[in-house]
C-alpha cells in the first residue's frame, strides 16, 4: 500500500531521486549504505517503534526515517536524535514538506 500511495507523490516533485526500493526488511540496511539515502520511507504497523530501526539509524547517521503508518494515518520523522516528530498531515503535500524538511535537516 505504501508503494501505491507514495511512488505517484514523488513523481510529482523533480526534486526528489529515488535511489532504491526494496522489498522486504532485510534488504532495508544494505540499500540505505549502498545509496547513502537521505531519507528512507517504510511502512509501519501503528505500534512498533523506532527502536526497531535503530541498527539503521546508527550504521547511516545522516539518514532521516520517515515512517508512514500501515493505515496511512500516521507518519513520523526519525532521525538519529533521541526524539521522533510527528507529521500532522499525511497527504501529498504534508509528505513531500517531511522529505523536504528531512533532507535540510540533515546538510
């Protein structure tokens, strides 16, 4: 479902270059090194935490998870600080404001 909703927000913006798209977590870290991303965009089930994103946060310290609920309701910007930030609107435009703020956040 992520893919569905997200692929056609960031073809929007030409700002934005997707580097990589994987299709379970296990290829998550290695992709994240490969690319150096900037910032990652998963799916979450509502109650899982970032700490399970730890390992990648810390192998990649410049890189910004941003984290889109499975019900599409929620998304949160992770970042190798000690706190998340919600994002309070999950549209098109409250997306590509995260990406955007994420990437400036981490020059």
């Amino acid at each position: 479902m992520l893919r569905d909703v997200v692929e056609p927000v960031l073809a929007t913006d030409f700002e934005i270059e997707v580097v990589g798209m994987v299709e379970c977590r296990a290829e998550l870290e290695p992709m994240v090194r490969s690319t150096q991303a900037d910032v990652v965009l998963v799916a979450m089930p509502s109650d899982e935490q970032a700490e399970s994103y730890a390992e990648l946060l810390y192998g990649s310290p410049r890189t910004t998870l941003l984290a889109i609920t499975h019900d599409g309701r929620g998304a949160f910007l992770y970042a190798l600080r000690p706190h998340k930030v919600p994002i309070g609107d999950v549209s098109r435009n409250g997306i590509l404001a995260a990406i955007h703020d994420a990437c400036r956040a981490t020059v």
